[in-house]
C-alpha cells in the first residue's frame, strides 16, 4: 500500500465528532507511530481562530499522548478555513489550501454530504484525492445508490473509504482470528451447533443533546442497520482467502447477500420502544418524548431488536438476533453464542445442563466460554463454569484504526459501495413496518432493562 504524504482536511471539523472521535483518534495514531497526515486543515461555516484550532487539535494529541516530532508539527502547522463545504469556490479555496494530496473527511451531517459531493464535481480534485464517508451513507438503499454513482465521478472506488469504526475497533477484529485461528471454534461455528446468536450494544446513557441527528435515525438507523450487521458480517462470514480487501470485503458482502429479516416477516420479528421519565442513579432523565429538540409525533425508538436469517447452507434456521437502546439499566455491549444441547448425555449426572455459551465482549476486550462441567462440590453434579480471556488493551483508538486505514490507503476495513447499499435493503422491510404503524412502539423506563413485556424472553 502506498502512502504518500497528505493533507487531511476535516469538513465539519467544528463538531462533536471531530472534537470527540476524530482528533483523538488521529492522536492515538500519532502516539504509536502508526502514520498520520504531514497537514491538519479544519474547516466549517463557523467562525474560530486559527490559534482556538490548533489548542483544539492539541488537547486531543494531548489526551492520547501524542508528543512526539510529528504530532508537534501538525499542531503548530494546523490551519482552520472558515468555509461552507456546499460552496464551489470555498471547496476550491480548500482545496488550495492543501500542500500534500488531500483527504477529504466528511464529518458532516449525513443530508450535507451529497450535495457536497455535487459540488465536488464541479472542482478539478487533486490526482489521488481520497475521500471519507462518515455513517450513515445516505438514508435509504436508493439515496445511497445515488451517493455511490457520485462518488463514482468523483474518484476511483478505492480512494473511497465509507467509515464503519466498529471495523476499527480490536474486539470486533479478533473475531477473525477467534473463528479461523484455533482448532475449537471453526468446526462448531454452523447451525448444527449454534442454537442463536445474539449482538447486543445497550447503552446507559439517554439522548445526551444529538436530538438534531438521532430523532430522525433512531436505534435501528443508528446502530443495527450499520455497525451491527457489519459484525453480523464478520461473525457469519466464509473463511476469506487472506485479510486484503478483495478477500475480506467479498466474504463480508457474500454473507450479508444472504442476510434477511427472518421468515421475510419484519412485523413478527422486529420490536421497538422508547424511554419514559425515570429517575436513574438519582438523576432525572425526561421521556424521551419531552428531550430538547425531539418531535415526538415521529415515533422515534430508542430501543431497537431484530431477529434476522442468514440463508444459507451454513446459517440457515439460527436466529441472529440485533438488539442496540439507549437509556437502559446496563451498558452491555457484546455477542452471545448459544450453543445447542448436547446429544447423550451419560445418565447418572444430576443437575442441569445449561447451554454453553461464548460471550465476547466488544467492549472489555475479553471472551467467556461458558461450559458445563462436573461440578466442585459433587463430582456427579452438573455445573456452569466460566473460561475467560482478557485481551490486551487496544493500542489505537477505533477512529486510530479507520484512520490508518484511510493514511496507508488500504480499504479493508472500509464499507464496499455494495455493501452500503445492500445493509440498507436489508432493514427496509422494518422501517416500512415501523413506518405504517405495523409493530407497536413500546415504553420502558429510563434506567430500566426494557419493556416489562419483552423480559419473559
Ligand atoms: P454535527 O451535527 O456536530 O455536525 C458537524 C458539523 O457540520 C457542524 O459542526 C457544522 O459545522 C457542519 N454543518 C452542519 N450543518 C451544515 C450545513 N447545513 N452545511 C454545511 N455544514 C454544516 O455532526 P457530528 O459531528 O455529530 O457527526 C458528523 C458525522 O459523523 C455524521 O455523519 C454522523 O452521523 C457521524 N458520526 C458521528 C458520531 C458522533 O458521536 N458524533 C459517531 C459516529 C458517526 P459549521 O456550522 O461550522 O459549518
């Protein structure tokens, strides 16, 4: 892979991404050496110093112990353009603005980036411009058809790089050596021996302010429809030949050709809900009806749960179910393997033979194996006893990882325009349930593990 030296130019740079993810993502590059841009430009509508841009960019460096030659050029050399990317003659301005070959990285709201990509086509972009697509990549299969076909005019399909960070993030990463690495896991990896699996990413927190995006995305825009098919994907994929990104991203886009809602009916295997007001840890969390900027009439979930089929000879009859809410009772963000029963168990052995099952954390960078086993008191009683495993601290940051990536251009863990468009078909048929008012819109209190109606599951 090449790298030749770049300019990385953050449109949107004035918000909380960039100031969140992005600039401390590139400090944790930058820390281990891992690449970078030779020039940091930030542009946005917004007024800001040159000199409020650069604290800004080195506070983020500072956070992730960015302190070498390297990141210490790119503060002092760090220029803010005070521009409207939908501008022709501000992109141009930008654009001359760049000393090295520009990468373009859309941190902008998701309605924004067409039309700068429209714009885009009436620039004569630098040989090698790359350009960075933040999720989510259009709204619908259709508007990210039409995003793919511009891109498409603007630069080769692979000086696109369309952002998943969950990609990026080591947990979900290790399920690749996980799967292909060991003698265990592989043989068993089918639905003769997984009876379901489940992908879960609940969060503690509530709507922390981001109505003006998640009011019209909601949990299964959010995070189902994107990051979490992405690790639908990467669980159920075929061994890829080797980890390039023709390899890896044609097992990846393989699978999810095979993903539907499963039994083709989004009405019986779909459930939504959202939080109402509760006090949690003796804070006060309003519905989510009544958060600042939300429009309630739009029904919006906050709780989202799919169960999905993955068609083919490997999967077929194994529910992969897709849950992701915000404001519930636990910050649980993993994959559970439920293994099917054994056959013939020898008679003699009292107790229960509870399932086994493999729980991978995305969040702890671990894995538990829970296996049934004799247990400690009495050799003749069954037990559940867990293995675990905790795996290194990741050494770069998710948005580290995407960013590397996008530096030593090598789209690997970037989204395959197929696949964008193809995740999108896969969740239509729920968002057209939700949409006509075919599935209920349940409630769960804000701090709670969810509907009182879901729990007998
Ligand atoms: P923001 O809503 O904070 O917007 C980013 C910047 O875009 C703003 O600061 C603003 O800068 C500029 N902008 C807003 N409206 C317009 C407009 N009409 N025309 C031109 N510029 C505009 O977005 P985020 O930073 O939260 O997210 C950016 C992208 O990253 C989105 O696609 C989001 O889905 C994605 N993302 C965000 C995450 C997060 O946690 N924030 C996580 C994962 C992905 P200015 O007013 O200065 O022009």
């Amino acid at each position: 892979m090449t790298s030749e030296p770049t300019t990385l130019v953050v449109l949107g740079a004035s918000g909380d991404l960039t100031e969140r993810l992005l600039l401390p993502g590139l400090g944790s590059l930058l820390a281990e050496s891992a690449g970078g841009p030779r020039q940091l430009i930030g542009t946005g509508r917004s007024e800001r110093s040159a000199d409020e841009w650069r604290q800004t960019v080195s506070d983020a460096f500072e956070e992730a112990e960015a302190r070498g030659e390297d990141a210490t050029a790119i503060v002092d050399s760090a220029q803010y353009i005070q521009a409207d990317p939908t501008e022709v003659d501000d992109l141009v301005r930008i654009l001359e603005a760049c000393e090295h070959t520009p990468i373009l990285y859309f941190a902008l709201p998701p309605t924004i980036t067409i039309t700068v990509c429209e714009a885009l086509e009436k620039v004569d972009l630098p040989e090698g411009t790359v350009l960075a697509m933040e999720k989510p990549f259009g709204s619908d299969s259709e508007s990210a058809a039409a995003l793919n076909r511009q891109l498409q005019k603007l630069v080769p399909e692979e000086r696109v790089h369309r952002i998943d960070h969950f990609l990026g993030t080591s947990t979900v990463l290790n399920l690749i050596g996980l799967r292909f690495a060991n003698r265990l896991f592989e043989p068993v990896w089918n639905a003769e021996n997984i009876e379901r699996v489940e992908i879960v990413y609940d969060e503690d927190l509530a709507l922390e302010g981001r109505a003006a995006y998640y009011d019209s995305a909601g949990a299964l825009v959010d995070m189902i429809q994107s990051h979490l098919l992405q690790v639908l994907a990467l669980f159920a994929m075929e061994a890829p030949a080797s980890l390039d990104e023709q390899d890896l991203r044609s097992v990846l886009a393989q699978v999810l050709r095979a993903t539907e809602v499963a039994g083709g009916d989004p009405v019986a295997s779909s459930r939504r809900a959202r939080y109402t007001a509760a006090s949690v840890d003796g804070e006060d969390v309003p519905s989510y009806a009544d958060e600042e900027g939300v429009d309630a009439s739009q029904n919006t979930e906050t709780l989202a749960e799919v169960t999905f089929a993955v068609n083919n000879r490997r999967w077929e009859g194994v529910p992969f179910v897709l849950r992701s809410g915000k404001a519930l009772s636990e910050n649980r963000k993993n994959i559970v393997v439920t293994f099917k029963p054994v056959r013939g168990l020898p008679r003699g052995l009292s107790g229960h033979a509870r399932p086994d099952r493999l729980v991978i954390d995305l969040k702890q960078n671990g894995v538990s194996l829970d296996l049934t086993m004799n247990g400690g008191d009495d050799p003749f009683a069954l037990e559940q006893v867990p293995l675990q495993a905790t795996l290194r601290e990741e050494r770069l940051t998710a948005y580290g990882e995407v960013l590397r990536g996008i530096f030593d251009n090598d789209p690997t863990i970037s989204v395959r325009a197929d696949v964008a468009e193809r995740c999108w078909r896969i969740v239509e048929p729920v968002l057209a349930a939700w949409r006509d008012d075919r599935v209920a819109l349940d409630e769960y209190p804000a701090g709670s593990s969810g509907p009182a109606s879901w729990q007998e599951d």
